[in-house]
C-alpha cells in the first residue's frame, strides 16, 4: 500500500510541474511519463526520503535537458554528491536549519531588511521554502534556473543561499517600500521572480563573487545550541556558551571532513569503475 500510495502521488504532481511547458503540458504525455518514471525509481532507491513535494521540480528540469536515464543519474548526484537529499528528509529538520541560516544571512548582509522583516514577523519559511526544495525552478524563469543548477554542479547546494540572498538584497528598495505582511510576501513571491536578463546577470555574478561558507557553518552550530537551550533553559555563563559552541563547530567539522572524504572515495570509485 505504501509503493501504491507513492505512485500515486508522484503521478499527481506530474501534473502539477510545469503545467504550461509543452513538453509537461500534455496528460500521460512524454513528459510527464518520463517525469513519473524517475520519480517513481527514485522512490524506490531512496525509501526513507521516498517522493518529496518540490522533488518533481527537480527532476523534470534535469528532463528538459537531457534524457531520462541521464536525468535519473543526475538526480542521483544532486542529492547525494551535492547534498540536496538532506533537505528532503521526512522530520524536514534540515529545511528548518536552512531557514535559520538565510535569516542569519539576511541580519548581517542587509541588516534593515532583515528588520523591516522581522517588524511584520516574516521568516524565510514563509517565502524561501520553495525556493529551497524546488531549487527556484516552481516560480523562477526556466532560463534562470537552469543557470543556478549549472552554479550547484560546481558549487554545490550552498549556492542555493547564495541566490537567495542576492535576489533579496537587489529587491531591497522595493521590498522596504511594503508595509504589511500580505503585500511584501506577495511582492516576493509573485513579482520579484519577474527577472530581467539584467537582474540575472547580476545574481550570476554575485554568487561567484560570494564565499558565505563560513558562516553557514557557524549559523548551523548555532541553531543546534540555541534548541538545546530550548530543551534545557538552565542560564549558561558566557565561558560555558562559547565551550559549548566551540564543541558544537568541531564536532560539525569533523563530520563535514568525513563527508568530503567519502565524497573523494566515491568519485575515485566511480572514475576506475568508468577507465
């Protein structure tokens, strides 16, 4: 029942992604078939993270580009040699940290959005969720998109904050002349993916220009300290806070230098299996 109610589901959003691209337009067309079958063999490869809602984005612009096999291949790579995978997990508390981090990102790149925001009590997960689980592709132009994908190829998923916090900042003026909840969610969800050949140029340009690692990094350990104090409120002195974020970082760094060698394993791996 539960492979039934997974198809099932990857075949309804098969008609909801890109309803108006000819080549998606079509019922049980050779879009959407094509789209259906990756969804569903990546269902059955990834069962915990199974079919994800923004994950039919995803694909069906990796269909627009290449074949199915390739498309299948390379969603593979995407989500677990680039990371994306992680974001799709069902307690979504990777999703959650993302949205942490582009707040943190906000407050000290753009300080008077970041609070102009937070006077109308708007966080990211209010307009940046879909940004992050459909890569931009579910309301950006398609051209646009593709070009953040080919950034993600060679940057990996922090990219993804990269052009969500150019996008921000360019739409800044226009963004502060808002003075209501309604209004500036709209404005950023409907009119700021309205981007000009011009616009996209320059949030090309910004994101090879930016290098927020560091603080990505340290915005992660952060949020994990600050839900411990959640669950244990007793007061910390100052040493104790920075010991206790000092431990958090080095234990995130070790886990991030494991990955990146099994990464490096993986690609020598995969490069002996190819020669």
């Amino acid at each position: 029942m539960v492979l039934a109610w997974g198809a099932l589901t990857c075949f309804v959003s098969t008609g909801r992604t890109f309803p108006t691209h000819p080549y998606y337009s079509t019922q049980l067309g050779a879009g959407q078939l094509s789209l259906y079958n990756i969804l569903k063999a990546y269902s059955l490869l990834d069962q915990e993270v199974g079919y994800c809602q923004g994950l039919s984005f995803v694909a069906g612009i990796l269909l627009l580009h290449m074949g199915e096999e390739e498309a299948f291949n390379m969603l593979k790579f995407l989500m677990f040699d680039m990371g994306l995978r992680k974001q799709y997990r069902p307690d979504m508390i990777i999703l959650q940290i993302q949205m942490y981090q582009l707040s943190r990102l906000l407050h000290d790149y753009h300080r008077d959005l970041y609070d102009h925001l937070e006077e109308h009590e708007i966080g990211p997960s209010l307009y940046a969720a879909p940004w992050f689980l459909t890569v931009f592709a579910s309301q950006f132009p398609l051209g646009f998109v593709a070009r953040v994908f080919d950034m993600i190829f060679l940057q990996g998923s922090e990219v993804i904050f990269k052009v969500a916090l150019s996008l921000l900042g360019s739409h800044k003026p226009l963004i502060l002349q808002h003075e209501n909840l309604e209004t500036i969610v709209d404005f950023i969800k409907s009119t700021l993916p309205n981007l000009g050949l011009v616009q996209m140029e320059k949030t090309i340009s910004q994101v090879f220009e930016t290098d927020i690692s560091k603080q990505l990094q340290a915005y992660e350990v952060e949020y994990h300290v600050l839900q411990e104090e959640l669950i244990d409120p007793s007061p910390l002195s100052e040493n104790q806070r920075m010991d206790k974020l000092e431990k958090a970082n080095s234990s995130l760094r070790k886990q991030n230098l494991d990955l990146l060698e099994q990464l490096q394993v993986g690609r020598i791996s995969k490069a002996a299996t190819c020669t």
